[in-house]
C-alpha cells in the first residue's frame, strides 16, 4: 500500500515529466524552425533542378529533399500543400493523397524529377519519439523509487503511533449478558462499570477511582470478553491493544506507543484501555540477560508513569489479562497502578452449564440432550473448551445429515476435543493390537478397583491424536483438593497399563512412556510440593511452577542440599516402586477380569462405561436391558411393578 505522503509526490513527478516533455517537443520545434530554408528557397531548388531526391508527405506536408553533390537531408515543413503543388508541378500534376517519392534522373539532368506514390509510413515518428518515451520512463521510475523511499520514512515517523483498535459503538456489543459462568467475576467488575457511568457519586464521599484492573487466570476463561463486557456496560470507548504491539526494532518506540495510547485514552474519557497479554511487556525488571538498558524495561517504566505518576488519568481506567502473573514486574501490581485483581478460574458445573446455554443458543438440540448432564461430564473444561465443544458437535450433526445436535454428537465431540480425530485407517498389527488392548484394559481395571479413580467412561484402542488408544474416566464432581491417597491411587492407575502389559506379554513397550512421565511428576510434586514425604515432612523444594522464568532463576541456586536431593529422589522412586506393586497385586487378582475387558477389546475395539460394568461383573455387554412399560398409575406413584398376563386373551394360554 503506498503511503498518502508518497501519492502526492508520485502526482507531482508525473506533471514534471509532462511539463518536460512538452517543453522538449517545443524546444525541438524551435530548434527545426530555426534550421528551415525560406519557402522561396525551397522553390528555387527544385525549379533550377538541384535536388536530386525528395520525398514528400500529403498528410502532414513534411517535405525531405537531398541536393545534388550533397548528402544532406533537409527537412521543410510545407505551410499550404495544395499552392506548393500547383506552383512546383502545376495544377494537373496528378498529385493525390499519400506519399510521393522522386530521383533525379541522370540520362537527362534537364527533365523534371519523376514521382511515385509510396505507402504511407509513420516508423519516422515512432522512432523520433523514442528518446521521449526513454525520458518518461525514466522520470516515472524515480518517481516511484522516491515515493517509496517517502512511504518508508511516513511509515518510520508513524512507527509511535499505537496500533489500537477502539470500539465504542453499539454494533457488536458486549455486556454481561454475554458472559456466562463468572457471576463473581461479573460482580466485581460491576462497581468499575458503576465508576464510569457515575464517578462523582464516588468522588462525593472520598473514593478514588481504580486506576487498573489485573484480570489473571487459566487461558480461555473469558479475560478478555470480561473486558469488553464492562465496556459495554458503562457505555464508554474501548481501546484494545495487545503487549507485544508495543515492542518494535526501533529503540523508543515502545513509550512513544504508550504515551500515545494514553493520550488518545484522556481525549475520549472516560474510556477503558485493555492490554491483552501485559506479561510480554511488564515483565520483572532486571531480567534480562543484556544489562538493565532495555527496550522492553523503557516501555514498561512509560506505562507504570502514565497509569500512576505527575500526569493525573481522570476517568481513563486501565485494564489488562495475563495468564502468568508470576512474572510481572511488582511496580505493576501495587495499589495505585493495578488496585484490583480479579482471578478468572475454571468455571464450575453450573457456570459450565451457563456457558453452554449461551453458544448453543442459535443452534437446534434434540430432544435426548440435557446441558446439566454435558456440563457434569466436561469438569475442567475452560469456556473455550465448551465453545469448541458446541461447534465440534454441530460439525458432526451435519456431518452425519442429521437437522439437530444429539447426545451422541455432543459425546463424540466431546472425546475429539479431549483425545483428537479417531485414525481409523491406520493399518495395525494383531500383536500391536493385542498389547494395546492389554494396556489400556490394564488402566481400566485398576480404576475400577481404585476407589478415589473417577468411573471410567470409555475405553478404545482405536488411535487417536498421537495415542495408540486411551482409557477416559470423566469426573463426576468439581474439586478444590486432591489427597494423598488419590494422588496414590492416580499414579497406580497410570502404570496399571505398563504392569497388564508384564503380567500378560512378560514383555514391556514403549507405549507406556507418557503414563511414566506423567507418574514421575505426580511423584515429585507429591514430595516436593505437597510435602506428602513423611521421610522429608511438610516442607516445599525449590519453586511452586513447574516453569522456568530465565530472569528469575538464571542466577538462582538450589534451595536444599545435595543430600536432600538423594532422598528426594529416593522418596520418589519409593512411591513410584509401591504404586507399581499395587498395580501387579490388583490385575493378577483380578486377572481373569483384565483378559475379558482385553479380549472384548480385540474385537470391538472400543467399549462405553456401561459395558465395562458388566464386563467386570461377568455380564454379557451386548445384552439389552428390556424395561418392562408402565401404567399410568404406576407412574403416578413412582414404583415399578410387574405386569400381570391379559386374562381375556388367547395369548395368555401358551399351548395355544
């Protein structure tokens, strides 16, 4: 896109190249002129026999003649063709429209020259008007070569300027009605909408207005519809604009773009500005590896002056989301800059319930679908997660030509969202096939017999994402706190598929490895974290995350000792060694359970809850339950009763 600055020159140059041009045709016409013989010149050659050749033009009158013993080509415009003709060869010499070329006749010098007609020709003009087309385009390339060299400096001048998007119109708007799931959140950030819409109420009694509202949690939990919500509400603009615009090449710019910014904010008060991912740009100070002198550190020192220094931000609230709250600068969160801290959580079972009312609002749901039992069996999903759960189950009605959402579809997706696409196509081999079924039955009967262990769901060996098949066990109740015992009882269930694989194949594969992985972390957070070690009691070793933060903890040293690292390590293999033990113990009692779920799976290759049930309690899965129909009064009174024989039939005698 060529800059506004640059279309102007470009304007400019183009009417320089035509002003030129037209200057260079009159100079070449003044020059031609000034070198053209008299008319009565002219005449007298041709009456005293002189020229040798000529050739004449009707059209355009340009006459071009050679003198004899001359080599020379003279040029001579004709002013009045039909006179030259008729005072030259007289008014019945035959001349006609067109060209006309004559040679001096040598075998008789006193005879007149003798003329033929020619086609007409213009390959003289085009050539003449080369060098002119030559200089146009030359002219026109400078031209555009300045114009971009103009178009980068604008764009290097405007490089301060803050790429914000401001929304302060009705279309598309956001309210809490839109959000869903969040009622606590919505009501803290209630009184900031009541701030905006009528700050002098608060102003009367003393209270300030908070400058920043810090929203932290979990990705896709709505920080940034919670944003645009509490714009909605109170009716005022909306500046967005996320951390990583404000760092660009050049030095500078990022608190030229934040000064911008709030200054845009002040001219439109009250206004809200939202920073979305503020951690790429209000990270701790001092953390960088390349001295204090950084461009990320001058941006954030202009955003703590402009949100709490001399420059007073009346009305012009600041609002930003972050999911890693750990690694912002405390200067940010201190009161007088980010007063208000509002903790965006998983929602629970009714919040996911709300938030699935709301995208499956314009969408048909069949008859069999209940949102309360979707939201009980979605226990961590984020907002997100059930947005794209919705969407995922439309995708597959249409898929499967039906006109409305089944519960089979909200199932399936539901499993595509947590494991991926089945890969039915993938070609498998019947001892892959046979160890995958003895892994994953492995994990299911140790679920079973685990009595902390969610239910399982479903069971398959069909691959799926990068597993070669899983075993899900969805969770019945949201909880706040995990014990020792259930996070015990997790990590036999996850080497409960390495162990089937032993006790049955004697062999061992590497399709265990991420359950070992996830196992080792539970072990270590177990002794590290919870001070679940009654060997090392209650203390926590080392850091709270699991994530490195390179600023932090680059100079950081170990805060145990290389003996207290040996027994962690030993503590961890322990737990680890007597949940695998566990494990054994359980499928080798249980053997004969763990080879009729495998088996079953071998040639299914997938079973739901229900069938796991029976298949554990030595019932046939494929038997369907026959429910025997009620009668109205039975329904009435809530118990089920056996139906009596028709008395007044021939079908109540079987012999007949």
């Amino acid at each position: 896109m060529i800059h506004k600055d640059s279309k102007g020159l470009l304007t400019y140059f183009l009417l320089a190249a035509v002003i030129i041009v037209i200057l260079v045709v009159s100079l070449r016409g003044l020059l031609s002129s000034s070198e053209t013989p008299a008319y009565s010149e002219v005449i007298g050659h041709f009456d005293r026999l002189e020229v040798s050749e000529f050739t004449l033009n009707l059209g355009s009158g340009s006459l071009q003649y050679k003198l004899r013993g001359d080599d020379t080509v003279y040029s001579y415009k004709v002013p009045n063709v039909s006179i030259f003709y008729a005072e030259l060869f007289g008014e019945d010499s035959g001349f006609e429209g067109g060209s006309y070329r004559a040679a001096y006749n040598a075998e008789h010098p006193s005879e007149p020259l003798v003329y033929d007609e020619i086609p007409a020709s213009n390959s003289s003009v085009w050539l003449n008007l080369i060098p002119t087309l030559l200089m146009i385009g030359v002219m026109v390339f400078l031209a555009i070569s300045m114009s971009r060299s103009i178009s980068s400096a604008g764009r290097i001048n405007s490089v301060g300027k803050a790429n914000v998007k401001v929304d302060g119109s009705d279309k598309n708007k956001v309210t809490f009605e839109d959000v869903a799931g969040a009622d606590e959140e919505k009501e803290e950030l209630q009184e900031i909408v009541e701030l905006l819409k009528d700050p002098s109420k608060y102003r009367n009694i003393g209270a300030k207005i908070p400058k920043g509202v810090l929203l932290v949690g979990p990705p896709g939990n709505g920080k940034t519809l919670l944003a645009k919500a509490v714009a909605g509400e109170a009716g005022v603009p909306f500046f967005s604009i996320s951390g990583s615009d404000f760092l660009e090449l050049y030095v500078g710019v990022g608190a030229a773009r934040v000064r911008d910014l709030f200054d845009q904010a002040k001219k439109s008060a009250p206004s809200i500005i939202f920073i979305d991912e503020i951690d790429a740009v209000g990270r701790r100070r001092g953390a960088g590896l390349g001295g204090g002198h950084d461009e990320r550190e001058q941006t954030l020192n202009q955003l703590l002056v402009e949100m709490d220094g001399f420059e007073v931000n009346e009305s012009v609230i600041v609002m930003a989301a972050t999911n890693r709250r750990d690694v912002l600068d405390p200067a940010l969160l201190r009161p007088g800059r980010f007063d208000r801290q509002v903790y965006v959580n998983y929602p629970d079972i009714k919040g996911r319930e709300a938030i699935l009312k709301v995208h499956s609002k314009n969408k048909p749901l069949a008859p069999d679908v209940d949102l309360k039992t979707v939201a009980s069996a979605t226990a961590g999903f984020t907002g997100a997660d059930l947005a794209n759960l919705i969407n995922e189950a439309a995708l597959l009605a249409v898929k499967r030509g039906k006109k409305a959402i089944t519960a089979q579809d909200l199932s399936d997706a539901s499993i595509k969202v947590i494991a991926g696409p089945e890969k039915k196509s993938r070609v498998i081999l019947p001892e892959e096939k046979r160890l995958t079924a003895y892994h994953e039955a492995g994990h299911a009967v140790c679920h079973f017999y685990c009595p902390t262990q969610d239910k399982v769901s479903e069971v398959s060996i069909i691959p799926r994402g990068m597993a070669g098949g899983y075993t899900m066990a969805l969770p019945e109740h949201d909880k706040s706190y995990v014990s020792k015992t259930e996070m015990n009882e997790q990590i036999i269930v996850l080497l409960g598929g390495r162990a089937a694989e032993k006790l049955i194949l004697d062999d061992i594969s590497t399709g265990a490895s991420n359950d070992i992985e996830r196992a080792t972390d539970t072990a270590r957070n177990m002794v590290t974290r919870y001070g679940f070690s009654d060997k090392l009691g209650p203390v926590v070793y080392g850091h709270d995350d699991n994530e490195v933060f390179l600023g932090r903890d680059y100079n950081s040293t170990k805060t145990y000792s290389e003996v207290i690292a040996s027994e962690i390590d030993s503590e961890m293999r322990a737990i680890i060694h007597s949940a695998y033990d566990r494990a054994q113990d359980i499928l080798s009692e249980h053997k004969e359970q763990l080879t009729r779920v495998a088996e079953y799976l071998i040639v299914h290759e997938k079973i739901n809850g229900e069938q796991f049930i029976k298949l554990m309690n030595g019932e046939d899965p494929d038997a369907v339950e026959v429910v025997p129909p009620q009668s109205s009064a039975e329904k009435a009174e809530g118990t089920v009763f056996a139906p009596e024989p028709p008395k007044d039939s021939d079908d109540a005698n079987p012999e007949n």
